[in-house]
C-alpha cells in the first residue's frame, strides 16, 4: 500500500511539472525596473495576455537558497506589480523569483530570475574608474581614500537610479567634474533615496559654463552633489561645494528645480558649505522655477540646518512667444521654495552672502487675453510656506523687468523682500536678519507691474509671533527711487545677543 501511495505522489508531482513547464501561449511577461538594496528589492512587472489566456490564479513568489518560500502573493490586478516590494531579506543569500499563472488547466512559469541583493562590503574608492563603478551597486557602503582628479575623466553620475548606500568622503575632495548635459536628476550623486553622503568636498564642478549652458526640455532636477533626494531617510552632511557653477537653461514645460547642492530635497541637508559658487538659470518658457543659492524645492517633511553659503544667484526669464499662460517662479538666496511645513523648525541656523539677480522678459505673445505672473525673491527663500528659525542674510538684491506691449491682459504681481518675498505660516520664528553693511536692493518694474516689496518681508502671512530685523545701512530703490522711508520694518543697531544662535555669532565674530 505504501509503494502505490508513493507512486501516485510521484505521478502527481510529475504532472505538476510538466504542467508548468506547458508553453505559456500569447501570454509574456517582463521584468523592468529591478532595484536591490541591503535587505529588499523592488521591481515592476509587465504581464501582456491578449488573448484573454490566463484562467485562473496568478502567484508571485520568492525562494531562498534552500529553495524555500520566503515570500508569496496572490495577483488579484496586473497594477499590483507595479513598484513591487519585498523587504526583510538577507544580504548573503541569493534568490529566486518566479511568477506563475494559471493557462487553461495548467499552471506555467512566466518569469524566473536568480537575484543577488546589493553588496554590504566596503569599498574603498581610490581612483575615478572605482568611482564610476559604484553604478553596479547604488546601496554599497564607499570611503574615500583619497582626492579625486576627473580632469581626464569623462562624467556621468552612477546614480540616475536612486542611491541608496552610505559614501563617506573623509574630508577628501572630488575635483574638477564636468557635465557635457543636463538629465533628469543631475549632480554627481544625481538621484539620492535613503543615500547619505558625508565628509566631502566638491571642488570645481562644472554644470555647464556662461558661454555654454547646458539645455534641458523637459523635467529636470539640478544640483552640485544632487540633483534629488527623495526620500527623509537621504542625507547630504558635512560638505563642501567650492569653486563650482551651474550654467543651464530651460524650455521645459513643466518643472526646473535648481541650487548649489540639491535642486529638490526631501531628506536632510545639514552642516555644509558652500563657497564661490554661481547659479545661473535661464528659462524660455512657462514651467514652474524653484531656484536656491542651496536647494531649488524643499519638501514637505524636508530639513536644511547650519549651512553657510556664498552662493551667488542668477535667474533669467526670456519667454519665447508665451501666450495666455500662467507662471510661478521663487527665487531665493538659500531656498526657492521653502515647503517643509510638517516639521517645526525644520529650517534653521544659516548664513547666506551671495547675491541674488533677477532679469524678466517673459516674451508674452501678441493675441494674449489672459495669464497671471507671480515672482517670489527672497534673500533666505522666495516663499516660505513654514517656519525659518535663526537666519542672516547679508547679499545684494536685484530685480530688473522688460515691459512688454501684449500684457495687459496679463496679472503681474511681483514679491521682492530683503529676506523673504514671501513668509506664509503659522509657525513662529525668531533671529532672523538682513544684515547689510554694502548689501542693496535694487528694483526696477514697468509700471503694469503690481510690486509688493520690503527690505524684510514683502508678503507677510503669519499671525504667528515672528522676528524680522534689519541691520546696517538701509536700501530700497525701486526705479530709481529711494523709498526706505515708506518701508516700516524693525531696525537693529547692534547684532549682539540678537541671535540665539552659535552658529551665526561664530560667524559674525570672524
């Protein structure tokens, strides 16, 4: 009796087999997308059926080595295999995935795949090839043993898919970096998720040049170290960025994120420099423009803490033919659009001297019937939608705008402050100051423009308790005029005990 129970279990397992190893038809699928890190892996899965084969269950599972499960869902949608995660995985074991569906009677293979998680080694980078190489492992953990020269070195970040390892420089610099163009995420760490990157110095990196930016059409994100950090988990601390500059323009649509270190941050930037460095942006068309002397967009949960910057800023607006369009533009000596309002005081400690200029001729088309305009500029942020705690600016500010004969149909209404073009939250602030020993601000508008402007805060929205002050030599000219006696702000005559600050008074006592 034995013997036949075991036969029929060999029979039976047998037919399983040969059953899923039946021809799968008009039905495929393919795996795109595969990111590994430490311990997880994420993939998408394109499943085409068109001949409506599939009759019966789809199972996607993960074996270990032993070729146990470790993992195994029931597809009830092909959109559940989008971005697919499966965490809680072990670095030194290599996997198996396969992805079964049930045709007809049978059940058949349609993916199988051996899958090695990313390495947890440390590697030590030593030469520009070993850093290049870090493409074939964005969630390795990398030391810096030395200064690198890329001068001879043609570059392209390893990272325009998410960085998710540690790369500690170790007080060395990466120097003389040149992009030859401008992708989506562009810098030299480019597309950063839960990555950090520490103790190191980015000296001469070049993003274009004055006699030839570099274009972009579509979407794009634009910084020295990073171009993005997705996620809170990503943090860019203790570094440098020297002798660099960003020449780039624009005709996308839709967005440009651009500052000295990251154009958009959702993580954590912290405890870094920035020195002779330029920003210049240029754009032709109506997509929105964040553009800071640090960081283009900061994300809702985002932090920027203890950073000093000598950042000089450069927007141009040179529309080509818009027509009945809207446009959104925030510029600022720090921030462009300051957004990261679900953390109290998650902007603090900074020290801005660079300066920031403004140039506009949005090249508005003859026909146009309607379009609003709105300009933030700010010498700690364009707007701010949450709280900045402890904060100096010291640069000039400067703002110059073409009339144009086809916009009286347009709304123009400009936001130019000393500090902020515009502070709108509900978080209290306190030591922030426009320190201004040579520093101006120079303004000129044709007279169709609706210009709100202060050596402060140009558009204040806040009830909440806040401390906007100003020290040095007044300046406001606007078209020419001085009208620092119409401007009502606080004036400070000494800078001591004004900031709580060490920080900053370590900076003033220099």
């Amino acid at each position: 009796m034995k013997r036949i129970v075991t036969l029929v279990a060999i029979l039976l397992f047998s037919f399983i087999l040969v059953a899923c190893q039946t021809d799968a038809g008009e039905v495929t699928a393919n795996m795109t997308g595969l990111d590994v890190e430490l311990t997880s892996m994420t993939f998408t899965i394109e499943i085409s059926d068109p001949e409506e084969e599939i009759t019966g269950a789809i199972t996607l599972t993960l074996y270990d080595d032993e070729d146990k499960v470790v993992h195994t869902k029931d597809i009830s949608d092909f959109a559940e295999l989008v971005d697919y995660q499966i965490a809680g995985l072990k670095n030194e074991v290599v996997y198996t995935l396969k992805l079964f569906a049930t045709i007809g009677r049978n059940v058949v293979t349609l993916i199988e795949r051996d899958i090695n998680l990313a390495s947890a080694e440390t590697v030590h980078i030593t030469t520009p090839e070993e850093f290049l190489a870090m493409v074939n492992n964005r969630a390795g953990n990398y030391v810096l043993d030395n200064d690198i020269d890329f001068a001879s070195t043609t570059f392209s970040s390893p990272f325009s898919s998410p960085f998710s390892g540690t790369f500690d420089g170790q007080g060395f610099a990466l120097k003389n970096i040149t992009f030859d163009k401008v992708l989506q995420y562009t810098g030299v760490f480019g597309y950063v998720s839960s990555g950090t990157i520490k103790n190191v110095i980015f000296d001469n990196v070049t993003i274009g040049t004055a006699e030839t930016p570099l274009a972009m059409t579509t979407s794009s994100r634009v910084g020295i170290v990073a171009g993005y950090i997705a996620s809170t988990t990503g943090t860019i601390e203790n570094v440098s960025v020297i002798n660099s500059s960003i020449y780039y323009t624009t005709s996308s649509t839709v967005q440009a994120y651009v500052g000295s270190i990251v154009g958009e941050s959702r993580g954590v930037v912290k405890s870094s420099d920035i020195d002779q460095t330029n920003v210049y942006v240029k754009s032709t068309s109506y997509g929105r423009i964040r553009v800071g002397g640090v960081i283009g967009l900061l994300g809702e949960d985002a932090q920027l803490k203890e950073i000093e910057s000598n950042a000089n800023v450069h927007v141009e607006i040179a529309g080509a033919s818009l027509k009945d369009r809207n446009l959104n533009i925030n510029v600022g000596g720090v921030i462009g659009y300051h957004n990261a309002r679900n953390i109290n005081l998650s902007v603090e400690n900074l020290v801005a001297t660079g300066n920031v200029d403004v140039d506009l001729d949005f090249g508005t088309a003859e026909g146009t019937t309607e379009g609003s305009y709105a300009i933030y500029v700010g010498g700690i942020a364009g707007i701010a939608y949450s709280n900045v705690n402890q904060a100096l600016y010291s640069g000039s500010i400067t703002v110059d705008h073409v009339k144009n004969d086809f916009e009286a149909e347009v709304s123009k209404s400009f936001f130019v402050g000393g500090l902020y073009g515009a502070y709108i939250t509900s978080k209290a602030s306190a030591g922030n100051l426009r320190y201004s020993e040579t520093a101006t601000l120079n303004i000129h508008v044709s007279d169709d423009v609706d210009l709100t402007a202060s050596q402060l805060v140009a558009n204040l929205g806040s009830s909440a308790e806040n401390v906007f002050s100003y020290f040095g030599d007044l300046s406001l000219m606007i078209n020419d005029v001085d009208e620092t006696a119409n401007d009502t702000i606080d004036v400070i005559l000494t800078t001591d005990e004004f900031f709580d600050s060490e920080f900053i008074n370590a900076w003033l006592a220099e």
